[in-house]
C-alpha cells in the first residue's frame, strides 16, 4: 500500500550524510548492517540489540514503535514479545455520558498492522513473524526525530541541561544549546516540551520531601562540609518553617573586616512563598557591595526584626555595626532601638524624598521652584546652622509650618540630613542603594516563582560571582600600577596603599585640589584656619582647621569622616604648606588600603576546617570533558583523524562497558562516588504559608463610581453557573 511511497530524496541524502558517532553501545550492533531490513528466524543475541535494530528501522522508514504484547511462561519469565507501529490499533471508546473537559486530542491510531514478533529461544531472540506494510504514510528520517518514540534524553545531554538550568538559563535557551552541540534540531533527540517535563519531574522528585525540607538538608550539608557555616530556622507549633537566617564563612569573615556600617533593606520578595529577603549589605575595600548573611522573613514585624538582628549578632565576629542604614519603616527602627542601641541608625534619604511629590503635590503644582529650592536645603548646606536657615526660610515662604508630614521629617532630620550625618562615618552610604543593588543582581538568579530550597542555592551562586568580582580587583590591583597625575609624594604613597577603586577617589581629590585657593584668616593657639574657596568665585567656601605640628586637618566637608577619604579642601591646604612629601597614617583607614584583609579572624579560623577534597563523578566528568574538547578539536580537522577518532572512541567505550560489568559483579553493593548526602534529619520541616506584603489595604482605597457598578459575574466553563470557576466545581469533582 502506502509502504511503497518514495521519499523526498534530497532529505533522504542529507539524512545519509549526517555521521552518527554516538557512543551508545546499541548502535554499535548494528552500526555495519544500517540498512538491512527484518527477515524471519533473525537472530539476536538478547532483547535490547533486538529493539535497538528494530527501531532503527522505523527511525529510516518513518514511523515509531511500542510495545503491543509479551509473553510468560509459568516462572513468570518473558518469552515472547510483540513490537507494533505506533499507529497500530484504535482509540477506546469513551463513555460518552461523560463530557470530556478540555479540547480532544487528535487521533493517532488508524489500525496499522506493521509490526515484528520476537521469541526466546535459549539464550537467544528469533524473529517469529515480520509485518512490513503500513496503511498511512510514513515520514522523512529527518521528520522522525519528532516522534515519541524517538525522541530521548541521553545521560550526556541530561549533565548538560542540568548545568544550564542550575546557571539560570531558560528551557527554551536550552534548547539552543543542544542544537548547537548536535549540528541541528534534528540531530538533537527531543524537543523543547521534553526539557521541560525531564526539569519538572527532577524538580518534583527534589521537592517530594517538602520545599522547606530540602532547605534545612541543604543547609545541614553545607554545615558538615564547613562547620564555619551557620543557619538558624524558626518553626511554629505546627512544624512550620518560619523565618530563616543564614551565612557562610566568607561572609563572617567579611563582616569581621568590613562590618563597621551595614544597610539591611526588606522590600524584596523573590520567592513562590512571598517571604521579604533581607540581605545584610555592605561595602569592602575595593568600594563594592559584599554580603554579611541574609534572611527570609514570614513577616515584617518588629518581633520577626528582632530575632533577626539577634541572630545576625551571634553569627557575626567583632563588634555591633556602628552605624546601620535602613528604609522608613517603624518596625525596623524598633527592633534596632531594642537589639543596637549604640548603633547610628540612619533612614535611606532617596525613600524619604520619593514621598515629597506625593505629601507636597499642591505645592509641587503652584510654585515651580519649590523642588528646587527644597533639594537645595537638604543637598548643599554643609553645616547644621546652614541647614536650619535654609529650612526656616521654605517653611515661612511657602507656608509649610502647620504641615504634620514635614513636622515628622524635620523631627527626625538629625537621622537622614547630610548636613547632622556628615560627622559620622558611613563608607560613602547615604541610602540603602547597596541593598537595592544587590537585590537587582539577584534577580538575575531567581524569580518569583523560585522555591525556598533553589532560592538558598542560587543565593551560593550570586555569592561566588560577587567573590569572583572582588578577586578581579584584588588582582588587578597587585599586578597593575596606577599612572599618577601630579609629582607629589603624597601620591605615589597613596598608590602604593589603596586598592585601585579607593586610590581613584584619593587620586580625583588630590587633582581637584589644584582648582582650590586657601588663605588664612584665624588663629587658635596652634590651630589655623584657612579659607578655602574654588578660583574665580567667592561661595560656597570651606573652612579647614590645621594642626601643623601633628599633621591633622579638619574640614567643614567632613568628607574625611563620612567616606575615610582625605577631601581637595584639607589637601589644597597641604598643597600651600608645603605638606605633601608623606601621607599621615591617621588619614589612612586600614578597610581601604590593599591589606584590609591580612589579620586572621581567630573566631572564624578555628572553624574553617581544611577537608581533603573528594573525588565526586561531576569533577571527573568535568575533566574528561575538557580533556575530550581538546582531542574533539584535533580530531575534527581532517576526515582521517575524524575517522581514526570515532573507531578509538567506540573501542574505548566497549572497554568501559566491559569493566563496569565486571565491578557490578564483583561488588554489587558499590555505591557510586558522589557529594555528601544526608538522611533521617533530625526534623522535619513544613512549607511556609503564603504572607501578605506590606501596603496599604484594598479597603481603604476610595473607588470611583464606575467601578462600583455591578459586573457580569463569571461563569463555570463547566457547568456554566456562578460562584465558581471550572478549578473548584463542585460538578467536576463528583464526576472524577
């Protein structure tokens, strides 16, 4: 019939043209005999060569194969069993009092009757009985590739799809990729659709114990693995996770160098439960953000902030944090009243003036200069003085005094003006902007339907390519030199110091200082104060107090003791008194210099414990794999060396093969070489409940008359009344 259609014969040639140089020992068999057909009394020496060969055949010919019937004898061994073509057969009638939900799937059975019978006999298999016909046509071989019965996942191409997934690249990347590494779609084996059932059913096989479980394990091995590792895990009556705190060693070493002022922020909520991650951020020697531990958080309540920041405490090395930035929330400030009293806490200013259009809009909307005005007052008054007349002018010109939302501002102004903060040291952080950074980075890693035991997971990730960043720099700083831009010694002490990132800021200020005039105009027994103003203008100026025997210099910019950085003003001072042949050490803060990491944290060491790495079969796989690039490149430069290549690998995999089996025998109970994994954990862990965010309820919110008006209530698609939709109708669920 329709066994007889000739195919396109450009596909067939291209398909005759791909080279096949799969490992996979069934295509081995019959790798010498690729077109022979099926004959009676064929003989093979087991049952997998016999399926292999046979489905071979139908990839050429352009149909698929299952299984249709076996055969046992009365020990319940198979003697006999019958492949069929995928068409072969109908479909069951359904009951047709039942209405099927959904649209119907189209047919595929249309009572093919080509098939291959297959009997035991000894210890081999025998072809009994060969149908060749089919009665639809068949596909092209490339087309085949398409089918289910052909389309499979290798072990190979599963190492694949589970690196790219765990580094964030999508399904449909994915895909790609393979494409790209098989020489085309066709040559890849499966399609998109299966990528994804193969992510989902592992990720269901990870989650079977519970999302939180799979946390606390991933928690409890890394623990084992370092004991410089620490977590703690709240958990209500009913074995629920609740909130959750973890940090490595690293970050505890971190805190340790760099902990003196930390910015904790709780808006971001990048998991399937909704819980607030709260990132404690900071900043290292080369001006970049660095971790100190994290959180997820059930809720944001003062209570949930105060076990936190107690928690957070006891992991951390060192001293409290002595200044703390944050946003404007009432929880927070209570839970760091409580837990930090000596700490600066200081209130993110860009939150604070985001509000300022909204609170001030009839202002915003009358007097066109006010914002100026305004950000003039909090941006560029350098003294509290300064601040307090400029302050005392916009409220008596635009009539704001009786304003309560501003009365509450400038009530707690000492904690968010520049000109109250510019004193006390912050490391250049004025706003919780290094939290928002790094919750930015994340969002490269996880999303918002990410689970609790991925997110902890891809958090290790973010955290390995922020160290990576930071060795970057350390590089870069210890094999490079700076090109100085003045002949002042000062500079080129500063360069030997600093990190790169920090001698730049130094460097700016030092080149800057040349644009500054000092003249003296007062003296206090060994003090002198100078005068410091740009050339060519006569404001804003700065006053800079001089200690000349000892060297210090105070400036009213106090850039000094908020970034650590000496400012243009003192150094334009220095500049006129000859005072530039050294840089004082008192102006030199070990966090920024190249050594800010040399002392050893003694509380931290003793946990780090030097482990000898083991072997595990992804660090074995991964270094065959470099080394079979490598030959791959060599061996696909020429067709003989391509071809001497294939035939060595082929040998070498039957060897492979034939060891395996002989170590099967010889020690059946062999467990495979593999990281540490745990089990019968002490607890076990629930799901956390979905938590509502923070924001104002829906309640409160005035609707306009429009949107009271009555809407068309939603039907079920089902049984077409309201109340329900076609998820929870009753009538479906008494019919299942």
């Amino acid at each position: 019939m329709v066994d007889d259609l000739v195919h396109d014969e450009l596909e067939i040639n291209e398909d005759q043209n791909n080279v096949d140089l799969s490992l996979d020992d069934s295509n081995q068999h019959f790798a010498c005999s690729r077109h022979s057909e099926p004959y009676l009394n064929m003989v093979f020496e087991n049952l997998e060569v016999a399926r292999a060969f046979y489905n071979s055949y139908a990839r050429r010919k352009g149909f698929s194969i299952r299984v249709n019937h076996t055969r046992k004898n009365k020990d319940k061994i198979r003697v006999g069993i019958e492949y069929v073509c995928s068409k072969e057969g109908f479909r069951r009638q359904c009951n047709e009092d039942n209405e099927r939900i959904g649209s119907e799937r189209a047919e595929t059975r249309v009572g093919c009757k080509a098939m291959i019978g297959l009997k035991k006999v000894d210890d081999t298999w025998i072809v009994c009985k060969f149908v060749e016909g089919h009665n639809h046509e068949l596909l092209t071989p490339k087309s085949t590739s398409f089918l289910r019965g052909h389309r499979v996942i290798t072990s190979a191409q599963k190492n694949l799809i589970d690196t790219l997934n765990e580094s964030g690249i999508a399904p449909s990347k994915i895909m790609s990729v393979l494409s790209k590494e098989s020489g085309g779609d066709y040559n890849v084996g499966c399609i998109p659709v299966d990528i994804q059932n193969y992510l989902g059913s592992k990720r269901r096989k990870l989650l079977q114990d519970g999302d939180a479980q799979g946390m606390y394990k991933y928690f409890v091995e890394n623990q084992c693995k370092n004991p410089g590792f620490v977590y703690a895990i709240e958990v209500d009556e009913y074995g629920c996770m609740g909130n959750c705190f973890w940090a490595d060693v690293r970050s505890r070493m971190a805190y340790q160098y760099f902990g003196d002022v930390v910015t904790f922020d709780a808006t971001y909520q990048t998991n399937r439960y909704k819980m607030p991650f709260v990132p404690f951020t900071g900043v290292n020697h080369h001006h970049q953000s660095v971790m100190f531990g994290c959180a997820l958080l059930v809720n944001e309540t003062a209570e949930s902030y105060t076990w936190l920041l107690k928690t957070w405490l006891d992991a951390m090395p060192g001293n409290p944090p002595s200044t703390i930035i944050t946003d404007d929330d009432k929880a927070m400030a209570k839970a760091i009243a409580d837990v930090l009293p000596n700490a600066t806490h200081r209130l993110c200013m860009w939150h604070l003036l985001q509000k300022v259009p909204e609170q001030l809009s009839h202002v915003y909307n009358k007097y066109p200069h006010f914002q100026e005005e305004f950000y003039h007052c909090i941006h560029d008054t350098i003294t509290i003085e300064e601040f307090e007349l400029e302050w005392s002018k916009i409220m008596e010109k635009y009539e704001l005094g009786d304003n309560d939302w501003l009365g509450n501002l400038y009530v707690r102004r000492e904690r968010w003006v520049p000109a109250y903060l510019r004193s006390s040291f912050c490391a250049g952080m004025s706003t919780t902007q290094r939290s928002e950074s790094m919750n930015k980075f994340f969002k490269d890693y996880v999303r918002s339907s990410t689970t609790i035991s991925d997110f902890v997971y891809q958090y290790e990730l973010a955290l390995n390519a922020r160290y990576l960043k930071e060795k970057e720099q350390d590089v870069k700083t210890k094999n490079s030199v700076p090109l100085l831009k003045t002949c002042y010694k000062l500079e080129a002490d500063a360069a030997k110091i600093y990190t790169r990132k920090m001698f730049m800021k130094f460097q700016e200020e030092l080149f800057c200082s040349q644009k500054y005039k000092a003249s003296k105009y007062h003296e206090e027994g060994v003090r002198k104060i100078y005068k410091v103003v740009a050339h060519g203008r006569e404001s804003p100026f700065y006053e800079v107090s001089l200690d000349i025997v000892e060297t210090k210099a105070i400036c009213t910019c106090h850039l000094f003791e908020f970034v650590g950085i000496i400012c243009r003003h003192i150094l334009a001072v220095f500049v006129k008194k000859s005072l530039v042949h050294f840089l004082p050490s008192h102006y030199i803060l070990e966090r920024w210099t190249i050594n800010a990491k040399k002392h050893i944290v003694h509380d931290i060491s003793s946990d780090v414990v030097q482990v000898e790495p083991q072997v595990s079969t992804s660090m074995m796989r991964n270094s065959l794999m470099l080394q079979f690039l490598e030959v791959a490149e060599v061996g696909s430069q020429l067709e003989k060396q391509y071809k001497h290549l294939g035939q060595t690998l082929r040998k070498v995999h039957e060897e492979l093969l034939a060891m395996q089996d002989v170590d099967d025998l010889e020690s059946p109970d062999n467990i495979p070489l593999n990281n540490q994994v745990l089990s019968n954990l002490p607890i076990t862990l629930r799901d956390p409940p979905h938590v509502p965010s923070k924001g104002r309820p829906k309640a409160l919110r005035q609707k306009h008359p429009k949107e009271k008006q009555l809407t068309k209530k939603r039907k079920c698609s089902i049984c077409k009344e309201t109340g329900h939709v076609r998820t929870n109708c009753p009538t479906h669920k008494h019919s299942r």
